[in-house]
C-alpha cells in the first residue's frame, strides 16, 4: 500500500472515529451500530498493511481510547436506568416495610397498568 492510500486509509478511519464520537455525544444509538462495521472493516485494512505513518496512527490511538471510554460510560448509565426502572416496577407491585416492632410487611400494590381507547 502506498504512503498516500495508506493516508487515506487513516483519514477514513479518523472520519468514522468522529462520527462515532458525535453519535455518542448525541445518543444516538442506532449510529454506532452502523459505524462499527465500517470501523472493524477499516481497522482490519489497516492492520494487514505495513506501517508508514506512526503519527497519524498515535492520533488514531487517541481518538478511539477516548471514544471507548464513553462507551463504557454510556454502557453504565443505560445499565443504571435499567436497574432502576427495575427497582421502580418492583416498588409498583409491592413495596417492603417494617412495623414499630421491626417485623417486615409487604404491601401488595393496587394499580394494574391498563390501557384506555379513546375515539
């Protein structure tokens, strides 16, 4: 491969890191799913290629240890609110409390979710 493919190789890669770091930034979830074909299809082009331009990869390098990191906090907060959500449907069944004598009660809750047609 030569210095300039191989440039533009890098540059493809770069294009597809920011978007993946705009994707993160705006939610977008549905995004980074297309991107991570095009990057893994990219990443695996440069790694069958020798090496000419070690800057532009220390750039690389930098760019998706950032956009890994938000992964890993995105993956955490979605992780967060699933957990919660599932406190708070548990809470809507029935909700554990203790009386003056330290004896645990359950109370069962009341509200069934129904759903309301309206014309």
């Amino acid at each position: 491969m030569t210095r300039s493919n191989q440039s533009d190789l890098i540059n493809q890669i770069e294009t597809v890191l920011e978007k993946e770091y705009n994707a993160l930034i705006n939610g977008e979830l549905e995004a980074l799913v297309k991107l991570l074909e095009q990057k893994k299809s990219l990443i695996e082009t440069l790694s069958a290629t020798p090496l000419r331009a070690e800057g532009n990869i220390k750039t690389l390098q930098t760019k998706a240890i950032r956009n890994q990191a938000m992964l890993e906090s995105a993956t955490r907060g979605i992780k967060t609110v699933a957990n919660r959500l599932s406190t708070l449907q548990k809470v809507r069944r029935s909700l554990d409390t203790y009386d003056a004598h330290g004896q645990r009660q359950t109370i069962q809750g009341t509200t069934k979710a129904t759903l309301e047609k309206r014309a």
